[in-house]
C-alpha cells in the first residue's frame, strides 16, 4: 500500500500585486509548508469562501484574528472563527534570486506546526 504524502510538501506561488511589499515585492516567489494552523505574526494564505488571500495573520490579546497587508495602503481583513482555511506557511521567499528564509511559526501552546 503505499501512502499520498504530497500533503506535507513544500509548494511555491507568486506574488501578484503590491500588497505585501517591501517585504514581498510584486512577482516574486514564496515557497510555502502546508499547514492549518499557525502563530500571530506568520505569513499565511488563507482561503476565505471562493478567495485566497496572501497576507500577515494577526491574533491580538482578546483572540480577534485578521489578516493584514504590508502596505498599509491595504484593509486589514477581519476573521471569524470557522469562516477560514489556513492552507500554507511562508517559509522562504525568492527576488531575483535572493533568498530569505522564515522561521517556521509556534503556535502559541507550544505545538509544532503539522
């Protein structure tokens, strides 16, 4: 029998607007981990209904959730427990060739990302 495990591979997207910049300039790449959960301050994309979003996933001290732009040109856009899916983690982004690396995000009880 032999088991899918595609689920915990690493996958890479695009960025396509300036909403993430300076930190994600338009068309580079992210490379992201799988994963449902993740730590205030990550880098996520996050499905809500029909809509990806590649945005910061904040968490303040009551335990309201959004997702926030970069570029603060950009609404900052609210979450409601059950209404989302955390699909992936950034991990490391390419421009031109360079590389930066992200540290994977705790949770905050101390489990590691799955």
């Amino acid at each position: 029998m032999t088991q899918d495990c595609s689920y915990n591979e690493l996958y890479t997207l695009q960025v396509l607007d300036d909403s993430m910049e300076p930190e994600f300039p338009e068309k580079c790449i992210i490379v992201l981990e799988p994963t449902r959960v993740c730590a205030s301050g990550a880098y996520v994309v996050v499905s809500i209904g029909e809509e990806r979003w590649f945005r910061q996933f904040v968490q303040d001290d009551q335990g309201n959730e959004k997702l926030m732009a970069v570029k603060s040109d950009y609404p900052d856009i609210p979450l409601e427990p059950g209404s989302y899916t955390i699909e992936g983690v950034v991990v490391q982004r390419n421009v031109r060739r360079k590389i930066k690396h992200y540290q994977p995000y705790q949770p905050d009880n101390g489990v590691p990302l799955q």
